[in-house]
C-alpha cells in the first residue's frame, strides 16, 4: 500500500460581514472544513490569510498575500468553500491568473479550466448588469428626469453630516482593526492551546514575522491581549 504524498497548503478565509468575523462563526467553519480535508502528514502553513470584505468588493488584500506566499513557498492554497464565491469575477480571474495551484474542500476537482469558465460567466453577468443600468439611467433621463446634481427639495449637507462623516471614519479604522485582530486570532489560539503565555505568544508571532494589527513587528503580551480582548475570547 502507497503512502500518500505529504502537501503544503496555505489556507484562505472568507467572511463578507464584520458581524460574521466578529463572531467567528463563518471563520470557524471554514476552519473545520480546511482541517477535515487535511491528510496525515499534510502540511498547513500559518497564519492563514482571512479575508472580511463584502463581496462587492474587488479589493483581497489577503488573497494577493496568501497568493504571493503560495508563490514564494511553492505551497498549495486551499480554500474552504469556492461556491459562495463563484460569482466574484475578481477573485475567480486572479485565482485562475496567480499561476499559484489551488483546492477547494467543497470542490476538490476544480481546476483552472473550470475557474476560468466560471470567470467568464461572472464577467458576463457583470456586464450585463452594468448595460442594464445604464439603458435605465438613459431611459429616465429621456423622460425628463433630473440625474445628480442637487435636486428640489434635496437637503444641503450640515455640521451634523459632517459629524456622521467623522464618526464613519472611526467606524472604518474600527473594522480594520477587527480586520487584523481576526487574521492573526487563529495563530494565537493554536499557541494557546500549546499551553503558551502572552509573552511567549508574543515571542513566537514576533519570531514568525506576522504583523501586529497596527502593522508593526513589535508583538508584546499587552498587544496579544488586545487581540484577544478585541474578538471577545478572553486574555489568557
């Protein structure tokens, strides 16, 4: 009986609410899904990459690293589940486009041809969509309809909007930070549950390059238990 060769992977996580990797709920089972593929002997790289963006948005700042690493490391990515993501033209392009080989645990046959299948069709619906508004913006405006600029009876912003601005600026620098806590959070509960202190988590974290959640290296007990703090788990 042959024994199955052993695989280096890099996992990457997804969740499109700030509720949901706040929560750690979506990142939980996706984690469980990665852990249930791995074989004995598999090889699973830390820190994964965890991605919380909605998925309208084009920008995976994680997925470019965890792409990149693949590249450096030679390592496979795995992903927990490509369905949910099988819409995004974005990711599906720059998967099919990184030259990096990938798994996906709930489609584990995929391959490029595939992602770059359900690429083209996502573009396509992109398009689609975007043909549409703009027949329906045009349409309106045949009919007389005024679009942009300030329109009658349209409120001109107040000190009171400005106010709201500001304090979605500390919401946005607040989801970031939970951004950061949340993909460094795994790391830190395996090192835990290897019976480790603040200190030396702070210690290994420093040693394996991964940034603090203000993007520095400086990794100190105060700073473990703030992450901690922050995703509601506890110091330890």
């Amino acid at each position: 009986m042959s024994i199955a060769t052993p695989r280096t992977f890099i996992s990457y996580l997804r969740v499109s609410t700030a509720r949901q990797g706040r929560s750690g709920l979506g990142i939980e089972a996706q984690q469980a899904a990665i852990g249930a593929f791995l074989r004995p002997g598999d090889h699973l790289l830390t820190p994964p990459y965890v991605e919380v963006e909605s998925g309208r948005k084009e920008d995976r700042p994680e997925l470019a690293k965890a792409l990149a690493r693949c590249r450096a490391t030679g390592a496979t990515l795995l992903i927990a589940k490509l369905d949910r993501l099988a819409r995004d033209a974005h990711f599906l392009l720059g998967l099919q486009k990184s030259g990096v080989e990938f798994i996906a645990c709930d489609l584990p046959n995929a391959n490029r041809l595939t992602i770059g299948i359900l690429a083209m069709v996502a573009e396509e619906e992109a398009r689609a969509i975007s043909a549409r508004t703009k027949a329906a913006l045009a349409a309106a405006k045949a009919r007389g309809k005024v679009l942009g600029g300030v329109r009658p009876g349209q409120r001109v912003l107040t000190a009171e909007d400005s106010k709201r601005g500001a304090e979605a600026g500390v919401a946005v620098r607040q989801r970031n930070a939970d951004h950061a806590a949340h993909r460094v959070l795994p790391r830190i509960e395996a090192l835990r549950a290897e019976g480790g202190t603040l200190a030396s988590i702070a210690a290994s974290l420093a040693a394996e390059g991964i940034p603090t959640p203000r993007g520095g290296a400086g990794w100190t007990a105060t700073a473990v238990r703030r992450v901690l703090l922050r995703v509601g788990t506890g110091a330890a």
